[in-house]
C-alpha cells in the first residue's frame, strides 16, 4: 500500500491525471466502496481497472479487439500504478470521513461514501 496523503494532496494529484485516468479512478473508487471485501485481492483490482478503462478509452465494445486490447493493455502498463497509488489512499482517506460522521452522531449509507469520494475530484 502507498502513504497516506492529506486531502488537499489527494486532490493535487487527481487534478494532475489526464481524463482518461481521472474516469477510471472515479470508476474503481466506487468499486471499492461498494466492494471493499475485495480491494485486497489483487487480480481483482486489476480486472476492475482493466474493465473501466475501456469506456474510458471512448473504446466500442464492438470495435476491432486485438486493437482495443493493445490499446487498454497499454494504458494499464502506464497508469495503473499512478491511479492505484491514489485509489488508495482515496479509499483511506474517504474511510476516515466517514468514521468521523459517525463518531459526530451522524450515519452514512455507501452512496454518501461514494459522493465523499467524488468530491476530491473538485
């Protein structure tokens, strides 16, 4: 696992990827809210990663496949390890917010979690 990165660093980072990488952050972030039994598994991660960048490629489903899968194969070899090492600490960081609301006397469904999340994005 990475370092854990205060909140404005997290949000400096995520401004500094490009809009594909951004896409698939937001993407795997709310997979691992909503999964977070699984953020250890490895091929797992990777998987989920893998399978939202290709919307986030603007790739067709239907497209030419040896292509596309050059061209994901590719953008994972660049950016997995920049978009894992703030998912995260993201997920960390968006775990303590939530504690906090409850410690405030406030609950919280994984929607709001998810929404937290997004606003790093900002």
């Amino acid at each position: 696992m990475t370092e854990l990165l205060t909140a404005e660093e997290l949000r400096a980072r995520i401004r500094a990827f490009d809009p594909t990488e951004k896409k698939v952050l937001g993407g795997l972030i709310v997979l691992m809210i909503r999964n977070h039994d699984r953020i250890k598994d490895t091929e797992w991660m990777f998987e989920s990663l893998a399978r939202l960048s290709v919307p986030a490629l603007g790739l067709d489903q239907e497209g030419e496949v040896d292509e596309d899968l050059d061209t994901v194969q590719e953008f994972v070899q660049r950016s997995s390890r920049r978009v894992l090492n703030v998912a995260f600490p993201l997920f960390v960081a968006v775990a303590n917010d939530m504690r906090q609301k409850m410690a405030d006397g406030e609950s919280y469904a994984l929607d709001d979690a998810c929404a937290r999340a997004l606003d790093y994005f900002e």
